[in-house]
C-alpha cells in the first residue's frame, strides 16, 4: 500500500481527519473531484475581496477545544452574523427578535410581543399540525409565518409549505431581547484572508490530487491505501444500488459592482415568493473590507438531479428508511471511513464536522501500531 489512508474530499472533514493523521505519522492521499481544496468553504480573492463561492461560512461553537482546534491553522475576526430579511422592501432583522417585533408591529417590551404572537398563533383542534404551514402557524402565527417563513422555505425546498411535513420546523427560535446574533455560541469569527488558507495549512502533510474523481481513481489504484475516508455522498459510493437519496441543489451568480456597499449587510435573506434567488451575499462585509468595489452573490435554490452537487439533504422520512440501507451497507466496508454531510446524509454545522471529523481519526488510528508505510 503506498498510502495509510485514501481521503476522497479536501473540505473540511478530510483536510481535518488528514491532519490528525499527518500528526501522528500515517501518510494520506487526499483527492478532490474540484480543481481546488476547501470544498464548500472554498474561498478565493476577486476584486480585492475573499469570496466565498459556495454560500456564507461563519464559524461558530460553544466549545473552546473546538475554537482553539481551528485557530492554530489561521486568526479569527470578530465578524458576529446578524442577517437581515427582505420582504418586498420591508427590512426585518433575523433571527426573530425585538428589533423584529418591533418593526412588524410597533411593541416595545418582551411583554408585548408575547401577547401578539399569542394572539396570533393558530393550530388544528385535537389533532397534530400536519404540514408545514400548520406547524409555522402553531408556533409564531400568521404576520410573521407570511412575511418571513413561507416565501423563503417554499424557495428553498421547492414546494409549497403545505406539501412539507411540519417536522421540517419542529421550532422555530423566538428571542425577546434586542439582540441581532444569529448564533448562540460563545465563540464566533470567520479566518483572516478566508477559508483556503485555513484548509491548506490543514494539508501541508499530505499528498494532494485535484479534479480526481473517486471511483475513477480507485478503479486505476487499487492498492492505493489501506483504508478510506470518503466524503462524497453514501449512495453514490454504493452506485445509488437502492435509488438516489433526495438532496436540493443550489446555482450562485456572483458579479463585481462599481460600488463600495451595495446592501450594507453580509447577508440578506429575500422572503417574498416571488424573487428567484434567496439571499443576497456581500462579501467584504465578513471581514469589514473598505475599497470602491464590492462583490455580491445571489443564490437560486434548484432541484437535484444525479450529476448536479448536492448541497444539503432532505431528511423526511421516505429518504431516512433509504438511508437505513446504505447506512448497512457502509457497516459492512470497515476498510471505509464515511463522514461529512454527504458520507452520513446530515446537515451538520462547521463545528459539528470538526467533532466527528477528529473523534473518527482518533478511533482509526488508536488501534494502529507500527510506522507509518512510505510513500511510493
């Protein structure tokens, strides 16, 4: 074997589990199907400004190991995410919040607020909310469910919100103070110069190949590593032997204005139905970037079709008992090590990948004794 370990995915999970591995003197192999590292927190220079090409990436957790786990790799700014909602010109402030209230219905105290959504929430007599809708309205009632909830998740999962099931939204967070932070953790930042960098740094002990796909490069080396940590999507690796999972898919278009500020926010959420695209991202904005220009990015929610990327799953319950037999089959390959969002079909936050990524190496390499194999 030339390798220890064959790492299929340079994003956040592989580049993680490559470094503890390159710690502790195994080689590895990482291979990308994309012609750079990062995955989705690729980030690249345009304009004077670190763009972050596949959606918005603010790093946050609760749990200090974490936070100093990345910050050896890169220096974290104080970039705290308070995104705003567009509602055909009315600008709300998210997540739902006094300032929120405030504007939608004048209150002023906590009080207030909570007599207004009170008088506003609806639920089905004797029965559970069925679908989306129903769930929406139970929880924060009819202003705020039109306004800010239904344009924006009828655009994101392509349906209307009464053919979603209510699970999609089993809460949905109501805060009463005049707070804008959209996280709760303690720790919060996006890395100086962006998230390449950071992943590189990740890297420096391990071999890279990009714009290599996996199954062709397995197919070509079959004694390329001892095991696998594979990245990709759990049904794709298993040849979609029982029918493609679910995923929605998503299409940026990012453009250079001739402006200093274009929105005078990072992100602005558009909930109305009738715009195509969800948010507005300005990039220069995650790092309080000043110059002439900016770079904006509007992403367009689209339907997933074998061969697009997916980018999150659907997890209802039609693809939960299709994920049970992939997940079968992945018990049965202990030479593969599945993780990441499309390896166990799950939305996981930065901080969540980092966890698992770092608990599934230290289980993979406690058990092994012996040097490293070189390299050929």
């Amino acid at each position: 074997m030339a390798y220890d370990f064959l790492i299929a995915g340079a994003g956040l999970f592989g580049a993680v589990f490559a470094h503890a591995a390159a710690g502790r003197g195994r080689s590895c192999l990482v291979i990308d199907r994309r012609p750079h590292i990062g995955g989705n927190l690729y980030t690249e220079a345009v304009a004077g400004v670190n763009v972050h090409r596949y959606g918005a990436h603010i790093f946050h957790t609760d749990k200090k190991e974490i936070w100093d786990y990345m910050r050896q790799f890169a220096e974290f700014n104080h970039f705290i995410n308070a995104p705003l909602a567009n509602f055909r010109g009315e600008i709300y402030n998210l997540p739902f919040n006094m300032n929120t209230f405030n504007k939608m219905w004048g209150v002023k105290t906590p009080a207030e607020a909570r007599e207004m959504i009170a008088q506003q929430r609806t639920a089905p007599e004797n029965r559970a909310p069925r679908n989306l809708e129903e769930q929406a309205l139970s929880l924060v009632g009819r202003d705020i469910y039109e306004k800010l909830i239904k344009g924006y998740t009828e655009k994101q999962w392509g349906a209307d919100c009464r053919s979603l099931p209510a699970f999609i939204i089993r809460r949905l967070p109501l805060r009463f103070t005049y707070d804008n932070n959209y996280f709760n953790g303690r720790y919060q930042g996006i890395p100086l110069g962006g998230y390449t960098p950071l992943i590189a740094k990740m890297l420096a002990g391990s071999d890279v190949l990009l714009n290599t796909d996996y199954k062709a490069y397995a197919a070509a080396h079959p004694g390329a590593a001892a095991r696998t940590v594979y990245t990709g999507a759990i049904d794709e690796f298993f040849d979609r032997r029982y029918g493609p999972l679910a995923y929605r898919s998503l299409r940026f278009e990012t453009e250079i204005l001739s402006t200093d500020d274009y929105q005078g926010n990072a992100v602005v959420n558009y909930t109305d139905r009738e715009t195509p695209y969800t948010r507005i991202i300005e990039h220069k904005h995650f790092e309080f970037g000043r110059g002439e220009q900016t770079v904006v990015t509007r992403e367009y929610p689209l339907p997933w079709r074998p061969g697009a990327e997916p980018y999150y799953p659907v997890n209802d319950e039609t693809n939960a008992l299709l994920l049970a037999k992939y997940k079968k089959l992945a018990a049965g390959r202990p030479d593969v090590i599945f993780g990441g969002r499309l390896g166990d079909y799950a939305y996981y936050d930065m901080d969540q990948i980092v966890e698992k990524a770092l608990a599934l190496a230290r289980a993979a390499l406690g058990g092994e004794g012996g040097p490293a194999r070189r390299r050929d």
